[in-house]
C-alpha cells in the first residue's frame, strides 16, 4: 500500500530539515514523498534540494496560502492514503507509519483514520508542553468546534477526489471544515488509532496567540453555518475550558 506524504513550506529554514529526516528515517518504505514550497525567499530551498533523492516531487511556486498548497500536493499524489506533515512538525518515531499501516490494514473499509499528538515548544529539544488525545471524539463535537488532531489523520485519497478539497476560503480552519464535510456531513467511516503520530510545533498559523484564535473561532461557526448546522460562540469556546485543563496537566481530549 503507497502512502503519499506532503509537507509545505514557506521560508522554514530553521525547521525543514527535521521534517524531510523524519519522513526519510520511516522503516515503512512504500512512501511517496511530495514537498510543495511557496517560493521562499530564505534557505528553504536550497535545504530541500540537498535531500532531491529521497523526495518523490517537489514544487516551488507561488500559491494562495498554505491550503492551496495542500490541494496542490494531493492532487498530485498517487498513493491510497494522503499524511499531512507540515514544516516543522515531526513523527513520533521511525516506525510511526509502518505501525498505522498495520492497523489500517485490518479496517479495509474504513478511509479516515486518526491518533494522537504532542505539542512541543521547539523541534530540537522536543519539550512537551500539552498532549492532545483524539480516543474519545465523536462527530457531533465539531458542533463544539472539536476535531480529530488534523496532523495525525490519514485519509483515503479517494475521499478528496469524491467529496472535494480543502477550501482555499478559509485561511486558519480548513482542515476543520474538511474534516467536518468528511465525517460529520458525509459520514465518511474513521478509525481511531491508539498512539502518537507527531510531534507538533507550537506557533503555526492556529497556536500562533489570541488573534488567530479569534479568527478560526470565526471561520470554525462560518464553516458550520454555511452547511446549516447550529453552533454559537458559547459553544466553540466552551473547549478552552478543556484546554486550559490540558495545559495544566499536559493532557488533553478532542
């Protein structure tokens, strides 16, 4: 089973070495590579193409943000499953895809899975500063603007190629409204998997302080609305109650 893995990237010297060794040090070795760049105008470039071997396409362009950039990626991509890795996030460990395609290999009918991350303060020491569990999410929490942890789902490609993309519109929470439109409005099948997919960066453009906040909040009740479906403010921000939780005990439930 090929696995399509895409990382994109705009000016990340500091940070996409470590994504592309995480990718390549993988004991799973049926992966397809795609890494698309915004046409960075620092080293980022120059870092990717010392690693051209072990990179299946790469693209540097001009896009239209980082979901564009997405679209990009799995349109071109041939593998059954799509994995997200942005810049500066990171497996869990060298057999974190060979362990999920054992488990995928048991649910032939199912087309999303997902699992667990740990949010860190900084790619090189890896301090963990919260831990964020998917075990218990079911559908009806995107109401309350919960998801699965978005850096750890697969998804069967064919559900991009039926259903649709990530919706460019949205700047912050597109993976939001594409997980919603997956399993909450099309009821795609999922699977959660018990363990730890990444390592996930804060500071990306949805942990980047309060007005990013504000602003998925934002597009998290546009997305819902937009496809008739109740929420109001007091819901969606009903979950930091539990993320204030998750920062003191370094724990957390979507």
């Amino acid at each position: 089973m090929k696995i399509s893995i895409i990382t994109v990237t705009f000016n990340c010297q500091n940070t996409i070495s470590k994504t592309i060794e995480s990718v390549i040090s993988q004991t799973y070795k049926n992966l397809e590579y795609i890494v698309i760049d915004g046409n960075s105008n620092d080293n980022t470039k120059n870092i990717i193409n010392k690693y051209k071997e072990n990179i299946t396409t790469f693209i540097s362009e001009n896009d239209n943000g980082i979901y564009d950039a997405l679209n990009k990626g799995i349109k071109l991509a041939k593998g059954e499953f799509i994995v997200i890795l942005h810049s500066g996030d990171i497996f869990y460990n060298k057999s974190t895809i060979e362990h999920s395609i054992n488990e995928i290999g048991n649910y032939i009918n199912t087309d999303i899975f997902f699992s667990n991350i740990l949010f860190i303060d900084n790619i090189e020491n890896k301090r963990i500063l919260r831990k964020y569990s998917s075990k218990y999410f079911k559908p009806y929490m995107f109401r309350f603007g919960f998801m699965p942890a978005h850096t750890s789902v697969i998804i069967r490609k064919k559900c991009f190629e039926d259903i649709g993309y990530y919706n460019i519109e949205y700047k912050i929470a597109s993976d939001f409204d594409l997980l919603f439109n997956f399993m909450y409005l099309n009821k795609i099948k999922y699977k959660y998997i018990d363990m730890y997919f990444t390592y996930m960066t804060i500071g990306g453009i949805s942990t980047s302080g309060f007005k990013s906040m504000i602003k998925i909040n934002n597009e998290i009740l546009h997305s819902l609305k937009s496809h008739n479906v109740y929420s109001n403010k007091v819901f969606i921000y009903f979950k930091y109650i539990f993320k204030i939780w998750s920062f003191t005990f370094k724990k957390s439930y979507s």
